[in-house]
C-alpha cells in the first residue's frame, strides 16, 4: 500500500510540474536564436575574419617574391595580393588599391595595372 501511494505522489508532483508550473517552458520555449541580433555579429565577424586571411594573403605572397606588374589585370593582382584595404575611384575611370600590410598602392586604368608604388 505504501509504495503504491508513493507512486500516485510521484505522478501527481510530475503532473503538476510539468502541467502548472513554467519550470520546463523556460528551457523548451526560449528563444535561442535570435537572428536580429547574431545576423550582424556573424557578418562582422566574417568580414573582420575575411580582413585578416586578405591580410595573411598579400604578406604570403610578397615573401614569396611575387609581385604586381605593370599591364596585369584586377583578377590577376588579387589572386597575388588579396584584395586590398581600401579602393578609390575617380572621375577619370581610375582605381587605387591600397594594401596597409605590404606598404603598397596599385593604380589601375582601363582594367590593367597603371602604377605600382610605395605608400
């Protein structure tokens, strides 16, 4: 008689717990991903991340004695460098690469390397 009277207050305590109480909502009805605010976080995590490998890249790529030409194209200088830190267009149709890592400004017209100079 006892263990079956233990038994209807253990059904009856798990009733109410799961029933009557918000001890198991909070864990099953919260929230966890709240895309508002780790949208931004991932994106500035992944441009931030994407910074340093360009970085990394155009460092690799000076040690390894390649280096920018007069005449080659844009594909051609980031797939040596990376891509660069900072691009200023102008009037003229001209662009400046600037890469901060190796001290280096590349300008391009018409789609091929003008010039490339020390910061």
């Amino acid at each position: 008689m006892k263990w079956i009277t233990a038994l209807l207050v253990m059904i009856g305590v798990v009733w109410y717990v799961a029933k009557k109480t918000t001890l198991l909502d909070r864990t099953v009805e919260k929230d966890v991903t709240n895309a508002e605010e780790l949208i931004p976080k991932a994106e500035r995590a992944a441009e931030s991340e994407r910074a340093r490998v360009n970085q990394v890249q155009s460092v690799e790529g000076v040690a390894a004695g390649q280096s920018v030409s007069v005449t080659m194209t844009r594909d051609e200088v980031r797939s040596i460098w990376g891509d660069p830190n900072a691009i200023d267009k102008d009037s003229n149709g001209t662009e400046n690469w600037r890469y901060d890592s190796i001290g280096k400004r590349v300008v391009f017209r018409d789609g091929r390397v003008w010039v490339v100079e020390d910061l």
